[in-house]
C-alpha cells in the first residue's frame, strides 16, 4: 500500500479517496498547515520516514528532507512553481515532482476584476469617507462628484499575458462589455477568440484604458514594464497588478504615480511584503492597495486538492503498468 503523507491545506473529502494510505505529520490534521517546515523539524522527519508520496504546498522538499525519506518516489507540489522543492535533488534521487497548474486561476482573476473596479471606480476611497463621517445633509451630492469613476462597457482592457490567470480575466471583461487586447508572444491571433485582439506590448499600453498583468516571472519578464512603457500609459490609464511585483520597475511606478501621470493603479503583490508603514505607496491618493490576497479563498484548496490527487492516481497507474 502506497503511503501518501500530506502536509499542504487539503479537503478532506478528496484525502479520502486517494489511491493509498493516507497520513499527515503528528501535529497536523488534513486540512491544516503549519507553514514552511524542513526535515530538522522532528513531526515532519517523522512523516517523510516512511513516506512513499509526498503532498506540500510550503514545506521544503531538499536535500535533507530527501534524505529522510528513503522510501520517496513522489512529490506534489500544491502550486504551480515547486519554489520548496529543490528540483535536482529530486532529480538525483530518481524522485518525480508533480504540480498543481492553474489552482488559483479562478480565484485570482476574480480578484482581478474586482481589484480593477475598485480602482476604477475609487471604491476603498469612498468607503473610507464614508466611515470618517463626511456624508452630510449639507451636500448630499457630494460623493456623487467627488468619487466620479470610469465605467467598462466599450473601454479597452490590455491583457498582458494569455495564460492561465490572463485567459480567464479576458473573459471577465468580455462579460462587462469590455474590448481586450492581449500581449503574449507565445499566442497566436485567435487563441483566445476571434474577438480578442492580439498587439505588440508597447501597441497595448499605449491603446489601453487599462492595463493588467498577468505573465510570469522570469529572468526575461523581471522589469517588463520600466519607465519606457509606463511613459506609453494614457493620462487616464489605469494599471492593475494582482500577478508579481517585479514585473514592474518600482522606482519609475512610483515616479509616474506620484506625478499623476497615468489615473492610478491597483495592486496586490510588492517588492517587499509586508509593506513598510512608511511605504510611499501607502501614501497615493492614486492607488488601491491590498495584502496579496488574490488566491486566499477556500476554493484554492479544493482544486489544488483536486489536481494533487489526480497527479498520485496517474503517478500509481503508471507504476502500476510499468
């Protein structure tokens, strides 16, 4: 009987089906998590001893871990870069490493488009107006000039990356009556859709309303967006970043949202996190702001639950056969 230790957050409904015995470490339930551990911790050498398959979203799968667990042919990585898992150490012990692509695919578009029309539409700005008491009977206009926003049906929003994350908010925006345009080289015309438009980079960050980021990060895409294509940003463009941080040059961001130079923007992953209480950023009048809490939902876990246990059932099948 194959042993599958798990110590990722897991649904416990999908933990039961899977094609083995199922353990977690000593001080964890299914479902549960601990954070990053590695193999000098005593509960989870103690599950990697016997452990034939091995399911973790943060825990560090290295060269220690490896070594106590002797018996290890599998490892499950819940998310879509192993960042815990040391790939050639894996590789040099004959251990096959799985992920879960596209786990939070879902949730982190949703979170997109809800980032956006917060943004767009000065929603956090509002609210907090609102809770300091400055809704009077003296104008009771007021906030209906002063938090004016920009409405989606017929603007352009500039995709800038067709993946996983990309396609879905592509079509999110169709459902608002958006135009999309898409930036990924890696796409052919008509990948996403006859209605999606297909442009060169520095093309879509100059034609866009705004702009979202959805691409990798790589050695290649590290500074996609410096301060040459935030200078193609319209006056009254927007940018939305809920992808990775570094994709963007944060010295010109921060000159070009200090100047005003585009509308403003919205983001939920940094340079460094958490936030510095005297980040500028926290300071922009221009800027939505939100603690990298994209793929924080419920739903995550379930599929990357979902996607795991697919990978174990394949992975045994084909022992099986073999």
């Amino acid at each position: 009987m194959t042993r599958i230790v798990v110590t990722a957050p897991f649904d416990p409904r999908i933990a039961a089906e899977l094609p083995g015995e199922v353990f977690t470490t000593p001080d964890v339930e299914i479902g549960q998590s601990l954070g990053a551990r590695a193999a000098a911790d005593p509960a989870f050498a103690e599950a990697l001893a016997g452990a034939d398959v091995v399911i973790a979203e943060l825990d560090r799968i290295d060269d220690d871990a490896l070594a106590a667990a002797p018996r290890l042919s599998l490892v499950v990585a819940c998310r879509a870069n192993p960042a815990n898992v040391d790939l050639a150490a894996c590789a040099a012990r004959g251990v096959e490493v799985r992920t879960t692509p596209g786990r939070n695919a879902d949730v982190t578009a949703d979170f997109t488009l809800a980032l956006l029309l917060a943004t767009v539409r000065h929603v956090p700005a509002a609210s907090a107006w609102l809770r300091e008491g400055n809704w009077s009977t003296d104008d009771v206009f007021e906030p209906y000039a002063r938090f004016r926003g920009t409405g989606l049906t017929g603007r352009q929003l500039g995709v800038v990356g067709g993946g996983a994350v990309g396609r879905r908010v592509v079509r999110r925006a169709q459902g608002f009556g958006m135009r999309v345009a898409v930036y990924d080289p890696f796409l052919a015309p008509g990948d996403l859709g006859d209605d999606v438009t297909h442009l060169e980079l520095d093309d879509l960050l100059s034609s866009s309303d705004i702009v979202t980021l959805h691409v990798p990060l790589t050695p290649e895409t590290t500074g996609l967006i410096g301060a040459r294509e935030l200078a193609l940003l319209r006056p009254d463009a927007y940018l939305i970043n809920a992808g990775r941080a570094a994709l963007v040059d944060r010295d010109a961001l921060v000159a070009v949202l200090s100047d005003a130079r585009i509308a403003g923007a919205g983001f939920d992953v940094f340079h460094d996190e958490p936030l510095s209480p005297d980040d500028v950023l926290l300071r922009l009048p221009n800027v939505t702001l939100t603690p990298h809490i994209a793929g924080a939902s419920d739903d995550v876990v379930v599929e990357h639950s979902r996607l795991a246990a697919l990978a174990v059932a394949s992975f045994i099948d084909t022992k099986v056969k073999s």
